[in-house]
C-alpha cells in the first residue's frame, strides 16, 4: 500500500472520514473524494501525505460549509485543488498558506461571499484561479498583488458591481479575464491597466452602460489593454461605441451583441495593419449606419467583418452608402474602393424599421440608384422633401399647399441641385432667382398658378426645366425672350395653356418660338380669342386679328355708350315726372279737369289748424285760396257750426266727408294744444284711408323727425309741403282740386 499513488474513491455515499484514513498512504499523489455525502473533513488527513499532487472534492451532496485551517498545510508539492460544488460558505485566510507550487484552484458553485486579502500570499506559482458561480459581492484590493503567474481569473456569476482600481495589482501576466455575469455597472479609471499582457477580457451579462474614461477625452477603460485578442461585452447596457475599441494591434474578436447601441460610423471603427478584426453587433437598438471618412484610410491593410443583423434601422438618407456598398462589394470595377475592399458587413436578414412607408422591407430589397430619402433637415416647414443621392437631387414639394408667393430661401445639401415644385398654388409672380438658395435651382415647376409676366429676375442660368402651364401669362417682354435665348441652357420650356394674347406685339415671341420650338411642346400655345396655335400664324395674321378686335371694340363701346345714354334719359324723366306735371299745371291748368266723383262734395278743402295761428292763417293761406283762387274751404273758425254737434267726434267725421281734401297746418302750437287736446279725433282724421290729406308743414325750424312717434307715422302717408318751399304754391295748387279758374291768377301773399 506504500506505493500506492492515486485514490480514487468517488461515488461511494462516505458521510465520514477518519483523520489516518491516508496515514499509511505516504506516497500517495492523487486523491478524488467527489461525489459522497461528506459533511466534514478531519483536519489531520492529509497529514503524512506530504507527496500529493492533486485533492479533488467536487459535487459533494452535502455542505461541507468550510475546510479546516491549515487543512492543507505543509503540502508543498500539491499543484491541483478542486473543491467545486461542495457547499462552501467560507474558507479560512490561511487554508492555502505555503502551497508554493500550487497552480490551480477550482471552487466554482459554492456559496462563497468574500475572501481574505492574504488568502492567496505565498501561493506564487498559481495559474489558474476559479471562482465562478458563487455569491462574492466584494474582493479587496491586493488580494492578487502575489500571483505573478496567474493566467486565467474567473470571477463569473457572482455579485460583484464595480471593478476597483488595484484590484487586478499583481497581475501583469494574467491572459483571461472572465466576469461574466455579476451586477457590474462601473469598471474604474485605469481598473485594467495592470493587466499589461491580457489575451481575453469576458464582461457580458453585466450591467455595463458606458465604459468611456472619463479622464481622458474620447477614451475607454480598455485603452491599456495593448495585447487584448478577444473583448466580450454581450448582453449589458452600453450605447456607443469608440475608436480606440478596435485599434489594438492584435484584437480579433469583438461582441457587443444584445447591447444598446444606437448608431455605427464605419470610417471610425478600424482595426490595426494587418489584423483580421470580427465585431458581432447583432439584436443593438442601430438605427442609423454612417461611412464618414472611409476613403481615407487607403494606406492600411487591415480588414474586418461586421455583423449587424436584427437592429431597428431607420432607411433615411444616411442608408444610401450601405446600400451602394452592399451593391458593388461583389463587382471587380469597385474593389479599389477602400471600404468596400477593407470591410465586410454582413447584414443577415436586416429590415427597416422606419420611415413608416418603409418598414418590415429587407435592405437587400433597395436599390442605391433609385434610393428616395425623405428630409427635414433644409426643408421648409410646410413642404415635403427628397433626397435622390445616386444623382445628388434634392426635391422640395410645395405642391398644393395655398401659397400665394414662392419660399423666401432654399436650403438643401452640399453639392445638390434643387428641383422646386410649386404648382397648383395661388402665385401671382416668379420666386426671384437671386434670394438664397435659388442658385441651387434646376428645375422649377409652376403649373396651375395665377403668373401673369415674366422678369429678368425670375430666371436663372442654372434653371435647365422651367413648367409654366395652365397660368395666366399673356405675353413675354423681349427681354425676358433674349435672356432665355442668350443666357440660359433650358432642356424644357413648358407655355401650355395660358392666354396668349395675339397681336403685333406677339411677332417677337413668335420668333422665339420658332428658334427654340425643340424645347417647348407648342401644341398648347394657342391664342386665347381662337385657340389657334401661335407658331401656324404669320406676322401679318397676329396684326390683322389685332386690328379686327379693336374694331369690334370701337363697335361695342359705342353700343355700351347709347345704352347708357338712354338709360340716364329715362331714370331723368322718372325722377322729374313728378315737377314736370307741376310745372304744366301751373302753365296750363285750364286742360286740367278734376275728378267728376268729387263734384257732389260741399267743401273743396277742409282745414285744420290752431287757434293761435289763426290770424296769420288767414291772411298768408285763406284769404289767398277763396279770394284768389276761389277754393270753397271749411275752416273751423267761420263754417264749422260745432254747437248743431252732439258728438264732437262725429262733426268732423262729416265735414271730412264733405270735403275733397283735407289740409293740416302743422305747427308748434298745433302738436302742443290741439293734438294733445283732441288726439283721438286726429287719429281718426288721419287714419280714414278714403280721406285725401295734405300737410303743410307751417314752422321753419320744425322737423318732422323729432316730433311724435305716433303723429310722424301717420304724417309719412300722406303728401307733405314745406311752406318755405319756393315751389310751395305750385305743388299746393296742383295738391288741391283741379278747377277751371273764373279770376285772375292766384297771387301769393306772405
């Protein structure tokens, strides 16, 4: 049994050991115990075991929780402990003390939380430490400053949150690096840089959003990882990405899949001379790709694969140059080309995720030559854009949009040319060609508007397409035609449809039509009074259908002129009808005959009026018409016996009825005594439809707009006179009956 070397005792249910298990055993190098159902170790077992080389304890069924101290002391030969899965909850600080020679550790999936600075003090010959999938929250600094030798640390699957500086101290020979899956959100300031010699960092699944060195600009926590092969960073939160990532001379593999990464320059992600460099950008939030600068790197000859599949990207304009490098990648012509020859993306099944009317198309679906961008960057506010790249055209659609005039400016990208829609708007004028921008202008389309001329300044010598249809253009100026003709290059003139007006002064446009009629479609260039197609008509045709339309617009405005004429002639006598008939009267009243229906009336007038103006009254009015004219009048004063009355109301009533007409003189005395006194007889004078009423409107500075509401709208029925009115006499006499006079002219008496 003395030469006994391995003891393999594995899967065998031991609950229990006892401390000379292996006292007899003293060249024994290799002892397994995984697999049983140990819940303690002796500390004295190994202690004649002074050759051993390998103690292996994995995958114990029950919880060993911690090893003796000095469990392992004075081992100096050992070189392999494996205590993986065996319940661990602790370990003493001194449990490797003097293992020399020891070079690897396997304590994966235990319950380990933390671990003592001098744990690892005089173990110099480690290679190897394995600490994943268990519960360590925190590590103190120097814990590996003596393990010059380690090559591989693995940390994976425990709790940490921040990488501290100093803790990697010690270790300038490790190659990998392995955290995956901790709560990492912060990785300090120059943390790696002691890892000089570094082959393979692992940091996915953690919970990384930047890794920018924030002491210096435009630099990452990686900067000093000079040797770095492989960088994983799957599976955290990180947003961009930087240069100085994919420069490292020897770095081939790069994974930042399932991260947050929202936009990639090409021209910014380079790799070292010579070195093959795979970046594996896949299920990112990359909406936009971008190729700045790339043709500047011609010098280099490195090349690198780029992996891009399952991102939302956006299919703006800033897409054209992946599509035309996706098109001419494979073309012999193109392999000069530096990005196309030095990069390979590989796009898998890559579809836009916007604009809207693009989305769910697959990228290798589009085409670079017809590729159509929409913009908003130079657009103006109530317009629509495009940008064609493959012919660097920028569209502006301000198409039906109610403008009455032009856009003031005109923005679009560097080295493009403008093609301007405006039609079916309301403009009256041509933009002016010299405001901002509108040099940039190739083609101006100005169909179904309100343009009536045409000026030098409206055109441009860079126009090439000038769409004038369906306006309101009558003629062109001949300097306006020279310009054109002299001055600009145009592929396309469009005249159709406007209202021509032809005459003599169309000779000059009809000679620009038939010089340049290779650019113009002149089928709808046609006269607007007959529709004839200006480029068949002769200089002598234009001139004759001149003179014939100013003829027949003599003709017809001296017709207008007539009817007017008879027009002011018969509005006049209408108007004067009424003074004319008067005047006649007045001349010839003996060819006047009265109505024979009043013959059988006492009274030819009845008047009414107040007492205090009786004596002027009878003097300036009464004694005039029975003296002169011979009126026969009832007046209150002298023929109105009131007292053979019962009913004063009834009297009236009947002289009323026994008089032609009825005269009320209308005075201040009259509204303030008798209207006031008697208004219901007046009312009832007023009212009776059959009785023909005259009002003599007696005081000068009475209007009949400011006196009794009820009183004026009785007086508007009837035939009002204005005793001051120097034809009051006239009107009076032709008011009153008409009678054959048997005395002298009536006389007026004031």
């Amino acid at each position: 049994m003395e030469s006994l070397k391995v003891v393999d005792i594995r899967q065998n249910n031991l609950q229990n050991l006892s401390a000379d298990m292996f006292f007899e055993l003293s060249n024994i190098e290799s002892i397994n115990l995984s697999h049983n159902n140990l819940t303690n170790l002796p500390l004295e077992l190994l202690k004649n075991s002074k050759k051993i080389i390998e103690f292996k304890l994995n995958y114990n069924n029950q919880n060993l929780q911690t090893i003796p101290s000095l469990f392992f002391a004075k081992l100096s030969r050992i070189r392999v402990i494996e205590m993986t899965g065996s319940g661990l909850l602790f370990l003493p600080e001194n449990i490797f003390l003097s293992l020399f020679n020891l070079e690897y550790i396997h304590l994966e999936y235990n319950f380990l939380k933390n671990l003592s600075i001098n744990i690892f003090n005089e173990s110099y010959s480690l290679k190897e430490i394995h600490l994943g999938h268990n519960e360590i929250e925190t590590l103190p600094i120097g814990i590996f400053s003596s393990l010059i030798n380690l090559r591989i640390l693995d940390l994976s699957w425990n709790q940490l949150e921040t990488i501290t500086t100093g803790l990697f101290e010690g270790l300038e020979n490790l190659e990998q690096l392995i955290i995956d899956g901790n709560k990492i959100k912060e990785i300090e300031q120059n943390a790696l840089c002691f890892l000089k010699n570094l082959l393979i960092a692992k940091f996915s699944n953690n919970n990384l959003t930047t890794v920018l060195n924030t002491l210096e600009n435009n630099n990452t926590i990686f900067h000093c990882l000079f040797n770095i092969q492989q960088l994983h960073l799957e599976n955290n939160q990180i947003t961009d990405i930087f240069k100085n990532w994919t420069s490292f001379m020897n770095l081939n593999y790069l994974n930042l899949r399932n991260n947050h990464v929202k936009s990639i320059n090409i021209g910014s992600i380079k790799s070292s001379d010579y070195s093959n460099l795979s970046i594996y950008l896949e299920n990112n939030k990359i909406q936009t790709i971008e190729f700045d600068n790339c043709h500047n790197e011609l010098s280099f000859s490195y090349f690198f694969e780029l992996f891009i599949d399952n991102n939302p990207l956006i299919c703006d304009c800033k897409i054209y140059k992946l599509l035309f490098y996706l098109e001419e990648r494979s073309t012999v012509s193109s392999l000069n080309d530096f990005y196309v020859k030095n990069y390979q993306i590989n796009i898998g099944n890559l579809k836009c995720h916007g604009p809207e009317f693009s989305k769910t198309t697959k990228i290798l679906e589009l085409n670079s030559k017809t590729f159509e961008c929409l913009d908003t960057d130079y657009c103006p506010k109530i317009c629509n854009c495009k940008m064609l790249p493959e012919g660097e055209k920028y569209t502006i659609d301000c198409s039906q949009k109610n403008l009455t005039e032009a856009p003031s400016m005109i923005m679009a990208p560097e080295g493009y040319h403008v093609e301007l829609n405006l039609t079916n708007n309301s403009i009256k004028a041509m933009p002016n060609m010299s405001q901002p921008g509108y040099e940039k202008v190739s083609l101006l389309s100005l169909e179904n508007n309100k343009i009536n001329h045409l000026n030098d300044t409206n055109l441009s010598t860079n126009l090439r397409v000038l769409n004038l249809k369906n306006n309101e253009l009558i003629n062109i100026n001949n300097s306006v035609l020279n310009f054109i003709k002299n001055k600009m290059n145009l592929s396309v003139l469009m005249l159709d449809n406007n209202p021509w007006r032809c005459n003599c002064e169309t000779r000059e446009f009809l000679k620009f039509l038939k010089t340049i009629n290779s650019t113009i479609n002149l089928d709808n260039v046609t006269c607007h009074v007959n529709d004839k197609k200006i480029i068949s008509l002769s200089q002598e045709e234009l001139c004759h259908h001149e003179n014939k339309w100013i003829n027949n617009f003599i003709i017809i405005n001296c017709l207008i002129m007539i009817i007017i004429i008879i027009v002011i002639i018969f509005l006049t006598t209408i108007l004067c009808c009424c003074h004319f008939k008067i005047w006649l009267y007045d001349l010839f009243s003996c060819c006047f005959i009265g109505d024979k229906k009043e013959n059988n009336k006492q009274f030819d007038a009845f008047l009414i009026f107040s007492e205090l103006d009786e004596n002027v009254l009878i003097d300036k009015l009464i004694k005039p018409l029975e003296e002169s004219r011979g009126f026969e009048l009832c007046v209150n004063y002298s023929d109105w016996p009131r007292s053979r009355y019962d009913n004063l109301s009834n009297g009236v009533v009947e002289e009323v009825e026994n008089s032609k007409r009825v005269v009320l003189i209308l005075s201040r005395n009259f509204i303030n005594i008798e209207w006031s006194k008697y208004p219901s007889i007046y009312r009832q004078i007023l009212s009776d439809k059959s009785a023909n009423i005259i009002v003599i409107i007696y005081d000068k500075n009475l209007s009949i707009n400011n006196i009794d509401s009820e009183l004026r709208g009785y007086l508007k029925r009837h035939t009002c006179l204005d005793w001051d009115d120097p034809w009051f006499w006239k009107k009076l006499n032709f008011a009153l009956p008409h009678k054959y006079k048997t005395k002298e002219k009536l006389k007026i008496v004031y």
